[in-house]
C-alpha cells in the first residue's frame, strides 16, 4: 500500500497542466480568503488609531464621579488610565468666543492634547492656548505672559499662559479657540458644571463585564454611565444600533467569501477529478483497489494544498502590505509607527485552516465517485463521453447550427457540472454587488472634502457686504469665492408631507381645512449662486437643478434630511413638483419644489421645519437681504499664507475668520483610511473573480481533452471546435451572471434597507455595475478558453485522444 501511495508525485507529475490549474485555483481561492481576512485585520487596527485620533481614547465615562468612586475605578486592575474632563462652557479674548475646559494632566494625551510648548496647566489662574490662537488672537500673548478672559455673567479674569498645545481642526475650523484649565481649579470656579470620569480600558477587556461591574458594585444608576460607542465599534464591543447593523453586513459578507472560496476549490477540483473517469478506471484494471483509489485521490488533494496554499496565503499577504504601506506614508503622522509589513495571524490562519479543510472535503465525493469506476468503463471511455438524447439534440441543431447546439447541449447535460460552475460564477458576483454596500456606506456617511470645501471662510452675522466679495475675487491667489444668505422664513405646503417621525415628536401640527399645515416652525432659507447649485447635483436624489429654471419657475430646492438643532432628521418627505407657499412683506408666493437634495453640508442651531434652497435673486426678492452671511473661499496651492493676510486685509475686524484647512485634512485622511481598504476588498474580489473564471474555464476545457479530440476525428473542423467550447463557455457565464446578478441585487438591497438607512444610504438599483460585470464577465470566458484550445489543436488527433 505505501509504496503504491509513493506514486502520486509521479501521477501529478505526468499530468502538469491539469494539475497546474487545479493548484493556481487553490491558491487564488486561499487569497480570496487570506487577503479579505488579513485586510480586515489590519483595517480595524488603522480605524482605531483613526478613531481615537478623532474622539479620544477612552471606553466609558461616569458623570459627576466623586472621588470615592473615581479611587474605585482607578484601583481596578483592568483599567489602564482613568481622568477628569469638564466642559466649562463659552469664555472670550478680546471679544473673540473661546471654549474652556479642563482636563486631568494624565489623561491629556488620551484626548489628543499634547503640549508643544510651556507646561499643562496646574495652578489656579493656569492655562492653556491652542497654538492658532497664541498666534491669531494678539500679538502679546506669550507663555508665562497673562491674559484676560471675559467668563459668564461678563466675569472678568486675569489668567497666566502656562503652556501652549496642537491646534485641533474642528476647533481651528469654527474660529473658536480652546482653553484648558486645571481640574482643581475648574472645580473652584465652576462648582455647578458637569464633569465627566473618563475610562480607559487595557486590550482584552471584556468592557460590557467590566461596565455592568461597575455599576453593580459602586451602585452608579443607568444615566450615568455612557460609552464611547466609535471605539468600541471598532474593537467589535458595542451595542450600538448602528454598530450591530455593520456587525451584521460584516458577518454575511464574509460568510459569503468563505463561502465563495469553498465553492471555488470545490468546483476546480471536483471538475479535475471527475473527468478523469478513464485513468481511474485503468488504474482499476491494473490491480489498483477502490480503497487505493480513494486514497490516490485523497493523497493528491493534500499534494496539491501543500504547494497551493503557502502561494495563496503570500498572495493574501502583499495584498494587505500594499494597502498597509499606502496609509504609512500617505498620513506618516498619524500611522507612521505602525509596521510597514503586518502580518495578521487571523488571516494567515484563515486561509491555511479553510484550505486544507475545504480541498479535504472537496476531495471526499470525487474520491468516493472515482473509486467506483469499473474497468470496463475505463477501457470503452462510456462513462468518459455521455451522449444526450437525440430528441434533444435535435431540437437544439433546429435552432441553432450544429457546433452551438453541441456547445449548449454539454454545458446543460450534466447537471451538477453546470450548477457547479455557475455557483462559482454566480458567488463571485455576489460578493462584488454586496462589498458595493460599503462604496455606499463609505461615500453616503463619511465626511470628506468635496469641490465645495472652502480651505477659509468669513463669517458675519450682520452680514458681509458685496463690495468684499467682489475685492476677493480679484485676488490673485483664490482658486474660487462663493457666498450664501441664510434667513427663515413661514412656509407651509401639504400636511401629508411631513414624516411620522416628526407627527410622533410634535403632536400639536394643525391642518387647515385646504389641507395646507399650519407651520409650527419657521423653514430655513439658503441661497446658492450658479457654481453651488452644480456642485449641489452630487446630492439630487430626486427632479434637477437648474438655476435658469428656479428663476424662470418660481422654483425651490428641498432638502431631504433637515438639520434640527445639529442633528439630521427627515421631518418632510418632499416630491418635485410639490407646491410650497412662503409668506413675504408683499403676500404668500407659491414656490415649485424642483429638486431633493439628500442633505447640506452645513447646519443650524435653530429648530427647522424644513430646509430650502434658493437662487440670490430669489433670495433677495423674498426676504430683502443682500448681504452674506458667509463668503467660502477656495485657496490656490501656492502662497496661501501671503493670500490669506490679504483676505484678512479686506475683511476687516467685521467678520471673523475661519481657518479649516487642517480640518480638511484630517476629514480627507479619516476617508482616505477606509477608502483604501473598501476599494482594496472590491479590488481584491474583482480581480479574485476574474481568476476564477479564467481557472474554471481552463480546467473545464483541459479536462475535456479526449472529448474535443474524438470531436475533430469525427470531422469537426477547427473554427467549429472553437465555437462549440465558446459556446459551452458561454453558457456557464450566462447562467452564473443571471443567478449572481439576482441573488446580489436581492443582497444589496435587503443590507441597505435593513441596516443602512439610518446612515442616509439610499438603495438604487445597479444598473451600470451589472453592465459592467456582463462584459467582464463575457470578455474573460471568452478570452479564457483561447489558450487551452490552441494548446489541444496544436497536438495530433491521435495523440488527444489516447491521452490519460
């Protein structure tokens, strides 16, 4: 027995090609897997660090801990570093508004406050600067030099700049400067402000066990305990709505990528073996047992995962050192110090474990199937060529010419080969369509810049003249200058409109017996010039936007997701061409919905029945404003720092100046995190399923190399072989792309409704993408069997069909 066992390097040696093939789809699908799970791996890894940059690094906080409870927590042998954070409120230097807030010196570098310069604030009358603000507030500020901070209640007081920290983006952004002071001061002066107990747990930490703990054993009520649900999304810890919704897509997308691996081994391998009926069965006929036979097959199975998974799992793993290596040096400041080669151990395991278990259990059913062919069997070749019914046959040649009808009658006579194929075809789509989900998530709720992003701003609430506006367009150094109005105004338009959502939190909407709704609430009134109003169509979901149109028409755009006091809600369900009745000093005016925006990009602290946007001259007409409240201004790449002392100059002391460069950066580095890994799990799907076509295709035709031979001894001439095998190509794509087109569209459409909505990710169907997969799909079948027919027409009639 061992040394008939000893044959199977030779066995696999003497047959190379096929072997090859068998072993190039083991290992892509090994990558599939690999790569998708390392990926993910070492994704989460940047996330958190993306996270904690951008929220802090704590896991739990208790409000109003008092210091028997904060010594407790402390003391707990699963906590890493624990700190006080206050939010004191609005402060102001030299009437510009300052937030103030105090921070535990040990937990400064959690929440991203590092000093640059001077020492973090310990005394009573300490504080400290952001580094923008030292620089743009006045001229004398200096460390160890004093400062005056006009408090609540115009409570002056006289602090000493202990040192000076990093500028934060949102901070710089909105022109409001941040002043930590100590704790034990920010405890004197403000006894009545909440203060927060921020927890930072050590890895591994089970945090919900180590919550429900803490609550039982310091007896601290429900209210006030809250989590840092960003971070423990990321770590796979939350209970979040939002977070279990991702969790879920998480798990069925890759449950469907294992399950792709699976059917791809499963598919090249059974078709290997199950075509080679006639060697098993000379095999039998030289003494060879079922149980040899069954153990051949099994032993060549482990053979070929030997070589082919250590290839896939390399493969896997340059996949996740590229992506790895795009975030190390695209943000070097932020992922600088993490390994340019990570290696994830769950991936790597991943593939091995689901490599050799998949190929083993492949290997089971053929092996079973291959032992039992008779010698007879073996010598004639009838289980090697099944003939279908001649009823058929003809039915197919009536239709078609006598090489197509051949070609789709072996592609539909055996059946499991062609569910088989198909699956593989069809479960590579799938994954495709489905991973899109994240495209939409990725775009739908991640903010970045978009044309639209000003690099400055000036912002006046008494209103900025058009006089400034058109000084700063002449400047040489701006790319681009646009400004809007803002006003509220009392609309109203038909009650059926409005959201139950908003019916259940505000029950006191009237009707009036037009049906029109009695406005609880002013709307609030945007205007767009020509170039926003462009940039605006990125978020139409429903009508157009034309700004010759909106005058002509008397035309409004509405907004789909209304800001309310900063959060985002649908309060009206607007559709174009509704009407919507606006109150101004000359009588009601009658507006024509024209659009939906999804959303805008900026909100308002005021509570808002809906949103509209408008064109200036309409805006002007309705409410007599001409001033803008904010002008945006988009900088060229060179000499910034001189233009925006220009812009400084023209504005004046009368509007305050906003710097959101940093800002912008740090939002297009938070996309650019996910972005590479999204579009590097498609990438890797799109170019895993391309290769599996090909290596379905090619084994399929290589282990048709008798048959094909036969063909051309009874007179088939070569353009006919070529067709027939195209022909048969092509009926498995075709299949597969029906089956995977459905079955991925049902997938992306029931994710985006059940778990995404809540993220403003709308479905719609995919129509470009499954064009797209179509000829793809199509141009690699038939490109696919080209090389493996010009390989079996090069060889002798004689010699393909006398071949093992």
């Amino acid at each position: 027995m061992k040394s008939y066992l000893s044959i199977v390097p030779r066995y696999l040696s003497a047959h190379k090609k096929r072997t090859r093939l068998t072993m190039i789809s083991v290992a892509v699908s090994v990558a599939l897997i690999t790569g998708v799970f390392s990926m993910l791996d070492v994704f989460m890894r940047f996330e958190k660090i993306q996270v904690i940059h951008d929220f802090g690094n704590y896991h739990l906080l208790v409000k109003d801990a008092d210091n028997e409870e904060a010594a407790a927590i402390r003391s707990r042998i699963d906590v890493e570093n624990a700190g006080n954070w206050a939010a004191l409120g609005k402060g102001s230097i030299d009437d510009v508004t300052c937030s103030l807030g105090a921070l535990d010196k040990n937990f400064a570098e959690n929440m991203n406050i590092r000093v640059v310069e001077g020492d973090f604030p310990t005394g009573p009358n300490e504080i400290m600067l952001e580094q923008w603000a030292m620089e743009g507030l006045n001229r004398d500020l200096k460390i160890n030099g004093t400062v005056e901070i006009s408090l609540a209640d115009n409570v002056k007081r006289e602090f000493i700049i202990s040192g000076i920290y990093q500028d934060l983006g949102s901070t710089k952004a909105r022109g409001v400067p941040g002043i930590f002071l100590s704790v034990a001061a920010a405890g004197e002066m403000f006894p009545e402000v909440q203060r927060f107990f921020l927890i930072q747990f050590k890895d591994g930490v089970n945090i919900i066990e180590a919550e429900k703990e803490i609550k039982e054993t310091l007896n601290i009520a429900e209210g006030r305990i809250d989590r840092n649900d960003r971070l423990l999304a990321v770590i796979g810890q939350s209970k979040h709505k939002a977070a279990i919704g991702l969790y879920t897509i998480g798990a069925i997308l890759f449950g469907i990528v294992l399950a792709a691996g699976v059917v791809m081994m499963y598919n090249t391998f059974n078709i290997s073996v199950m075509e080679r009926v006639r060697q098993f069965g000379l095999l039998r006929c030289i003494g060879a047992s079922q149980a040899q036979i069954k153990r051949l097959v099994r032993r060549e199975s482990l053979y070929i995962t030997l070589k082919a998974v250590p290839i896939g799992v390399l493969g896997g793993m340059l996949i996740t050192f590229v992506c790895s290596a795009i975030l190390k040096f695209y943000n070097s400041s932020l992922f600088g110090e993490m390994p340019l080669f990570s290696v994830s151990i769950t991936g790597i395991s991943a593939g091995i474990v689901i490599g050799f278990l998949t190929v083993f259990i492949a290997s089971l059913l053929p092996a079973r199937k291959a032992a039992r062919v008779s010698p007879i069997n073996a010598v004639t070749g009838s289980n090697d060529m099944k003939i279908s019914k001649s009823r058929k046959r003809g039915l197919l040649t009536r239709w078609f010419r006598a090489e197509i009808g051949i070609g789709i009658n072996n592609a539909i006579i055996k059946k499991k080969t062609l569910f088989l194929m198909s699956c593989s075809i069809a479960i590579s789509i799938v994954m495709f369509l489905g991973f899109q989900v994240f495209v939409d998530f990725l775009h739908s709720s991640l903010k970045t810049t978009k044309p639209y992003t000003p690099d400055v701003s000036l912002r006046a609430e008494q209103g900025i003249g058009s006089d400034v506006y058109d000084r700063l367009s002449g400047l040489a150094g701006i790319k681009k200058v646009y400004g809007r109005m803002f006003g509220y105004v009392d609309a109203t338009f038909d009650a059926s409109r409005l959201s139950d959502t908003y019916r259940e939190t505000l029950p006191r909407v009237q009707v009036a017996d037009n049906g029109l709704l009695e406005a609880p609430e002013k709307s609030w009134l945007i205007s767009y010039d020509k170039s926003q109003l462009n940039w605006a169509k990125e978020d139409l979901i429903a009508g157009e936007v034309s700004e010759d149109k909106i005058n002509a028409k008397n035309g409004i755009i509405a907004v789909a997701f209304n800001t309310r006091n900063g959060v985002q809600s649908g309060s009206v369900n607007f559709k174009p061409g509704d009407k919507v009745y606006i109150k101004t000093p000359a009588g009601k005016r009658v507006f024509i919905v024209q659009g939906i925006l999804r959303s805008v990009p900026f909100s308002d602290a005021e509570l808002n029945l809906a949103t509209f946007i408008t064109t200036e001259k309409l805006f002007k007409e309705l409410t007599g404003e001409s001033s803008y409240e904010v002008i945006d201004i988009q900088l060229n790449e060179r000499g910034q720092e001189q233009t925006i002392s220009e812009i400084k100059g023209i504005a004046g002391s009368a509007a305050a100046f906003l710097d959101a460069r940093q800002k912008n950066a740090e939002m297009d580095q938070t996309f650019f995190t996910m972005a590479v890994f999204v579009y590097g799990f498609v990438a890797v799907i799109g170019f895993i399923s391309v290769l599996n076509i090909v290596n379905t295709m090619n084994t399929s035709v290589a282990a048709k190399t008798r048959y094909l031979g036969v063909m051309r001894a009874v007179g088939m001439s070569g353009a006919q072989l070529d067709k027939m095998v195209l022909t048969e190509a092509v009926t498995y794509s075709l299949t597969g792309c029906i089956a995977g087109c459905i079955l991925g569209v049902i997938l992306q459409k029931v994710l985006i409704e059940n778990w995404l909505t809540r993220f403003q990710v709308t479905w719609e169907f995919p129509l470009v993408q499954i064009i797209l997969i179509l000829i793809i799909t199509f141009v690699v079948t038939a490109f696919s069997v080209i090389g493996p027919l010009k390989r079996i027409k090069a060889r002798g009639i004689a010699e393909v069909v006398n071949s093992l």
